[in-house]
C-alpha cells in the first residue's frame, strides 16, 4: 500500500504521473564503515565493500557474482536488494548501475563516472575537493544525459554507513540531524555515530552549520562520493521528475541540492518503506521538513505476512530498506497496477530461489 | 540529402519511423593499427590509441581532455567525431559512451562492459575466448537495458584500423572483403591490409569461410572487441530500431549478427556517409549484398561547399567516416528535419569554433 507520508498533495500529484521510469542504482563506499559497530552491511567488516557491487548483482542476476553469498546480515536477512530486484522484475523497469565511488567494481556493465571511495572521516577528508568537483561535474552530465531519454528517474543507493556520513554532512549543513537519522539495526547505535561525527567535525574544524554555504567543502570533509552523485544525478536530469528512493541518507541529498539548485527541488520526492517512516529510532519526516517541502511517499510491504523469518525480520526494525528497495516498489507498483499481495508473494518467492540458488 | 542507397524499400520504411533517437559511440582499440601505413587516424604512431577516447569527448566537450590537439589527420583534417558532434548537438541527440576495449579511457562519464584491446592478429591471437564471450554477454545485457529506455538507437564505433580488423572478420566467415573494406585515405592500401589478413589467417591456421560458424573463434582470433560490442548491443536491443552509423566494418558486425541472431537483422539498418557508398576503392553495397538484406541508408553531406579545405578533404577520399558521423548527420536530420544547408553551416561554424579554443 502506497501512503503519502509527507506532503501529501504534491506527493499524489507526482504518483499520479510517474509511469514508466528507468532504475539507478549508485553504488560508493566509505571507509568509514570500518568503524566499529557501526552498521550490519556485510556479514563481516572485511566484507563490507563487497556489499555494493553484491547489491547490484543480486538485482540483475539473482546472485552475486563478486562474492560467494548473496549480502546478508550475520544472522541472514536478505539484503533488501531482493525486494529491488523482484520490484524492478515484475514491472520491467531498467536499471543502470553507476559506480559513484565503490572500492570494488560490480561484476556487469556500469557506468563510470571517474569517482572514488571516501575515506574514513574520523581520521580524515572524506574525498579531496578535486575529486568532489569532478564527480560532481560528471554525474551532472549523466544525469543530463539519462534525464533526455527518460523523464521519470528513481534513484537509490548502495553504500555502507551511508547514514553516519548522511548525519555528519546534514550537521554541517546546518540540519541537526542528531538521533533523526535511520539504521539496519533495531537498536540504533545513534551514539556511535554521534561520536563518529564529532571527532570528523572536530578534526575539520566543522561546527553544526558553519559549512552551510559551501557544500562541495562539506561532502570533501566529511561526506561520501554517493551523496554528490545522487545530487548531481538529480541537478542534471532535473527536467525529469525523480524518486529518490532511500531512506534518511536522502536528507543528505534534499540538503546539497537546497544549495546546488534549489529548483531541482521542485522535480522530487522521496520514495521509502514504511519501516523508515515509521521507525520510532530515527525521523525522516522531521528531516525532510527542515530542509523542504519534498514529499515523501512510503510504500507497506506487508512482510509481516511474509513466508520468511529473514523478511519478517524487516518489520523487527532490521535492515528496513537500502538498494532503493522502498522506491523501487513504489514505482514499480505504480507502473505495473499489481496488488500489495502480488508483489508480496513474489518478494517470497524470490526468497525460496534465491536460497536454492544458493545451495545449488 | 539523405539517399536510401540499398534495399530502399526497407530503409524507407525504416527511416520514416525513426525518430528520437539515442545515440552509443563504442571506443575500441587494436594493436593491429600499429603496423606501418595501415591508418591515419591520429597524428603520429605513439597516439593512436587517444584517438577513440579523443573522439568521444571532442564530441561531448567540443575539446579533448586526454590529449592536446583533436584527433585529425597529420596535415590537419579533422576528425568526423566534429560532424557527429554538430549532428546531436543540433538535434539534441543524448550520446552515451560505451568503452568497447579502448586502450585509454576517455575523460568524461562511460559505459563499462569489462572489455579489453585486441591484440595485432599478425602477431598473435585477437582476444581471449573468454573475454569475447564476458563482452559479448555484456553488451547483450546491456543492449536490452537501453533498448527498453530508447525504441531507436544509433551505435558508432572510434576504433583505428578497424578495417583491417573487419577484412580479416569477413575472411574467416566466408564474405571474400579483399579490395572491398574501405579506408580513411585516397589511396586505400588494399594490399597492406591484405598482407596482415593473410599473416594473420595464416598464423592462426583460418582459412576463407572456415569459421563460418564460430563467429566468436573468429573475433577472438582475428577480429576486434568494438565488433562483437555493436553485435551484442544490437541483438540486446533488438526490439529497437538500429541503426548502424559507420561504413564497411559494419558489414562485419551484420556477419556476426547473422550467425549470431539472425533475426536482429530485421531491425537493423546501415547509416554511412556519401564518401563511402560512392568510394571507387571500396564497395559496401556489394559487402552487405552479399551478407543480407540490411538497408544502407546515405547522406550527401555536400561538404564540397564547405568553407574549410580540411573539410573540402572529405569529398576527395580523405577521412570519409567516422566516430558514426554519417548515421549521426542521418538521425540528426531525421529528428530535426533541418535542411543540409543548416548541417553544413553549423558543421563549418563549429570547425571555426574548434580553431579558436584550440588555439585559446
């Protein structure tokens, strides 16, 4: 069920016209993952900057072609790129893969966009300003390019930790974001990240604001190549109307076009899982209203009714959405008409082969 | 003016149809373009292979950013990537990139399939079988992504020496291509090119037609990655219309096709420039005769009223194709239904603009 969480009428506006859209999907990485406790992307920390390229495989193939398992939790829940994956399958929505900055290459065509991985924030610059600029530049130019051949985009991510390095640009951007911003775990280790930031703030010299004005400074100092990506995606195809489809990394992006181009705004929603928006650790509505007057359309899965232990674990506060999976269900709800239940039992479905698969 | 040149019922109906179209530029290179005399692309030996990433972004940038200069002849011809610049700029014609074994990647956004150069087929073996086969999946994967985002597409190649590479192609699947593969300069070296086929044949044990069925034996031998890329895009998004936007190594590419999907052919025409469907030195009508029904669609791009002598060159066996400057001046024309008179000019002051910002 397609809710409109946040702004609601331009939200309907925007889903009543969002028909036939083409898929994104950025993959990045920070070594700012390596931090302890910090996320359960990856089954183990050397692990880690496998799960984009995984990401992008298991959508495409059903398998991971980079790594042996498909990108888990240590306990097994599916990476939420098996609900992508069937969402873009039973509507027949493209996707492209672009490597905006992770340290291993997916295994399958993707576009290449000059980027690089961030470094670890608590110790330094996340990416030198040369590189921001550039991957800026050129995923403008991308994104001018696919917004000429196809006038509904959605956009989702890859990228472990993206949330800490999401909270560290947002606090330097003047959002304070402190205890707003989502996890993959139901305990959200809100103070891990917090002291995370910090230390990046202090090291840089950043205070809650002061890099306001200067974005490009901010995501240099302690942001991720995905969110200058995403953004530049979303300013160069900005005549096309785009989901960002994530949870509160978004807000990161909504912050960096406010300053970019602000127009851009106009052109887009955020599309994600009601396990986000009704998530009682973290408050991307309140996020979101900081910054602009974006909707925000989330999407109800009903995986409490799932077959699987592993995908009722989502509605647990587990993983709760990342791979775009929230916006890409939305969207491929609104281009194919299928029922909740229909895209349900293929999410099940999908889960019984993709452990076969494994097996095999 | 446009002229339907072969099978003009078909491409009549063809070009009718086609409209707004994509267009994909394959970069590749083979070591084979480094045997003496066998091209001019490129000013001298040690830049050739910047000649295909150099095409790509003089066309996106109106500049390169890899090298200095343009890529021209060593007197100064420009290279057609400058027609196919002006033909999608006028048009609006997105360009995507698709790196197809370029020996330098080009500075600008690009579509990565994990291709790899070809090898000079005098000295040993093209490619590995299993890298044509890695390239050859991709490009299949990723002709279906963008045919589903684009119902016409347009595919021309930047590779130097790709006619000797296509004569050798042609040999091994049975099309006898001596003295019909054509060349960027008046006094086609027909016999150069037929000295490193034989050498190549030779050392490699294949003998006229004996690959006939192993088209991709045939490519891993002696053939090149930009022709099993435009193979694989092409039966991926056989859906589409393509056009094929080059001169006598497409026939190869048609040759592949036809053993590898022959009903791709159907969607499928030839777009190439006047130069080389009246060249005296070549003969592409009797190559694809021979291979298939494929419409070869030409346009007259009267380049003898042109301003610039470097240009005037064209229509006296210089340069002639390139970069897909002839299917992209056709689709150009299809979309914007400009008059030639306006192409000519926009291609004359474009040539003004790019001495000036070479010079500046």
């Amino acid at each position: 069920m397609i809710k409109l969480s946040y702004n609601p009428e331009k939200g309907n506006s925007f889903i009543k016209e969002f028909k036939d859209p083409l898929f994104l999907l950025v993959l990045s990485y920070t070594e700012t993952a390596e931090n302890d406790g910090i996320t359960v992307a990856g089954a183990d920390k050397s692990l880690l900057k496998y799960t984009p390229p995984a990401d992008a495989e298991f959508i495409e193939y059903g398998y991971c072609k980079s790594i042996d398992a498909i990108p888990a939790t240590p306990d097994g829940k599916p990476t939420p790129a098996l609900l992508t994956r069937v969402a873009l399958r039973i509507a027949d929505i493209p996707m492209l893969v672009i490597d905006g900055g992770s340290k291993i290459k997916p295994s399958m065509p993707y576009l290449d966009i000059s980027s690089t991985y961030a470094k670890n924030i608590v110790k330094e610059d996340a990416l030198k300003i040369d590189d921001v600029k550039r991957i800026y530049e050129n995923s403008i130019l991308l994104g001018r390019k696919l917004g000429k051949i196809s006038k509904y985009i959605v956009i989702g991510e890859s990228i472990p930790a993206g949330t800490t390095t999401a909270l560290a640009l947002l606090m330097a951007m003047g959002i304070d974001a402190r205890f707003k911003v989502s996890s993959s775990m139901p305990n959200n280790p809100h103070n891990l990240k917090l002291d995370i930031v910090e230390k990046a703030m202090k090291r840089s010299g950043i205070e809650l604001g002061s890099l306001r004005d200067k974005p490009l400074d901010a995501v240099s100092h302690i942001g991720d190549a995905m969110m200058i990506t995403v953004a530049g995606l979303s300013i160069g195809a900005s005549n096309s109307k785009i989901l960002l489809a994530g949870g509160t990394q978004m807000c990161a992006i909504l912050a960096l076009i406010k300053v970019l181009n602000h127009n851009t705004l106009d052109n887009i929603v955020i599309g994600t899982t009601k396990y986000i928006v009704d998530d009682k650790d973290s408050n991307i509505i309140s996020l979101v209203k900081e910054i602009a007057d974006v909707p925000i359309i989330s999407i109800d899965l009903g995986l409490e009714r799932s077959q699987h232990d592993g995908l009722r674990a989502y509605t647990r506060g587990f993983v709760k959405e990342g791979a775009g999976a929230g916006g890409a269900c939305i969207a491929s709800l609104l281009k194919s008409n299928y029922s909740n239940n229909k895209l349900l039992n293929n999410i099940d479905e999908e889960y019984l082969l993709t452990i076969k698969r494994q097996r095999s």
